[in-house]
C-alpha cells in the first residue's frame, strides 16, 4: 500500500468532497463547489489542491493558499483532511508538507491551519511546529426534530427579503459583506474591495442558495444578513452573519438567522450547520437561543517562517 499525493484533476471532484465530508461531516461540499473554488479563486491567492491518493483511490486532499486579501503579506493557509478510515498511513503528514513547501516558495512568512481539538489533531499541528492561537466550535441543529424560536415581526421600519431580490444589482450586498467581514474576529485581517471577485467567489458560488440567504433591510438600506449555503442533500450552512455598524445592538442579524432556518426547514433542509470563533460571544448567544448545539470544535494554529 502506497500513499502519493499529487495535484488535483477535475475527475477528483466527486470524490474530493466525499473525503471532506467524511473527514469534517459539518462541511458542506460538492463537486460542483470544490471545481468551482479552483478555478474561481483570485489569481494572487494561488490557491491550489493536493490529493493523497492510495491505490488509486483518494484518501485525503489539503488546500492551500495566500491571504490576497489581507493588508498583511506573507499570509498563507493549509487544511488538510483524511478519510478517518485510511488515517495513520502518513497521507495527513505527505499533504501537510507539500503544501507548505509550496506555500514557502510562494514567500509565506506564516503558515495558518484548523485543526480539530483533540489530541491527536493538536499533536499533528505541534509535531510540525505550530502553536496554537484561537479556539472555534461548529454548532448543529435539527430541523426536522428541534424547534426554532417563533418567527417575530419585524419592527416597522426593517423589511427581511431574500438575496435573490438584489439579483439585478447585488453592490448594496457586497458593501454590507464587505463591512462585516472586516470586523470578523480572526488571526488574518480581510479586505473585501475587489466586486468582480466578490461577484465570483461568492456571489455565484453554486453552494450560496439566494432564496434562503436573508437580509434585513432598514428603511431601504441592507443592513443585517445571513449567508446561507446548501448542497441539495438536506444540509444548510451558514457562510457570514453580520450587521453593519450602524445597525448594530437591534437584533437584526437574530432576526435575519432566524427567518433563513424557518425558510430552510420550509424548503426540505433537514440539518443545519454554522461556526462560531470562541471570542464572538454575541454570535454565540444567537446561534445558542435559536437552538444550536455545539458538535465539534477546533483550534487555530499558526507557523512561523524564516
């Protein structure tokens, strides 16, 4: 039995995705998502994807990439997953220093990954000289057994519509994305200020369902959202919640979350997934009353290079 690990080629899609759902079952992908991202994704990120494969079979792939987008050079990222019935065959080690050696000759000078919290998964990362720096749990919920709060109206001034409302002019969700995700509590700073990228990436990513994605709008102005991503096999993810900063302390991203799972649970959705950074407490109080229980969690770990 040998384990190789090459680059990836379209063929793998399918497969690719099974392993990461097998690996982190809280992810939501497909094939169509995984050959999107790779050919979708910034030049400047040089993002890229390895599979470990085993007799011709894959058992593990990593992706990786620089941070673009951050105001910070150097930034580069891996996460690597295994199926968990073919770990302990040295593939998580084999993609693990691929990736970095690519990252390293692409000039990173810090070297980000997840790893799940468990011994195991820690001692991986510290083995490799990691160390590690924030903490993250997935949350999960029930749709079809569990009990979402009453849907509530909304004050008179807020309007919750859908994202596919701004299908002939999604600018107004790129600014509202863009806000929110530069206050997101993390180790790299984004900016979002590329709009033909946003356009790409994720505004016509094939996981992001623009009925389900809800946004709250005051007097006219987007002002809270809920990013909803699913994958046609019942499992609904939530990408980004956010408010924008004048809008905040009104309960609008509670309110926007909320309508989304109703819709959700509505359309056939039977599971629901979402993450939460340990230091987001607000989030986490959301995500706790509308019914979510934490399923796994993961810390951050970070290398230094040079």
């Amino acid at each position: 039995m040998t384990v190789i690990v090459r680059d990836f080629r379209p063929e793998d899609a399918a497969a690719l995705a099974q392993v990461r759902r097998q690996a982190l079952p809280v992810l939501v992908s497909t094939a169509e998502s995984v050959l999107h991202d790779v050919t979708h994704m910034h030049p400047d990120a040089h993002y890229g994807l390895l599979v470990a494969e085993e007799d011709g079979e894959v058992i593990g792939t990593a992706d990786a990439g620089l941070a673009h987008d951050s105001p910070v050079p150097g930034q580069g990222y891996l996460n690597v997953y295994v199926h968990p019935e073919r770990v302990h065959r040295g593939a998580g080690a084999l993609l693990a220093r691929t990736a970095e050696e690519r990252l390293a000759a692409l000039g990173a000078t810090a070297l980000f990954c997840w790893v799940l919290d468990t011994p195991a998964d820690r001692g991986f990362a510290e083995r490799r000289g990691y160390r590690a720096s924030r903490s993250s749990c997935f949350l999960s919920l029930d749709l079809v057994h569990g009990t979402l709060p009453p849907l509530a109206a909304p004050p008179a001034d807020v309007e919750l519509r859908a994202a596919a409302d701004f299908a002939d002019d999604p600018r107004p969700l790129f600014a509202l994305d863009a806000e929110t995700t530069a206050d997101e509590p993390g180790d790299i700073d984004a900016e979002l200020d590329d709009y033909e990228q946003w356009l790409r990436n994720t505004w016509h990513h094939p996981l992001l369902d623009q009925e389900l994605t809800t946004v709250a709008v005051v007097d006219g102005t987007p002002a809270a959202f809920t990013a909803a991503r699913t994958d046609g096999r019942g499992r609904y993810f939530t990408a980004m919640t956010g408010t924008a900063r004048a809008f905040r302390g009104r309960g609008l991203a509670k309110l926007a979350k909320n309508a989304s799972l109703h819709r959700a649970r509505a359309a056939g959705c039977t599971e629901a997934f979402t993450g939460n950074d340990a230091s987001n407490g607000p989030m986490l109080a959301v995500n706790k009353w509308l019914g979510y229980e934490v399923c796994t969690t993961e810390v951050r770990y970070v290398r230094e290079l040079g």
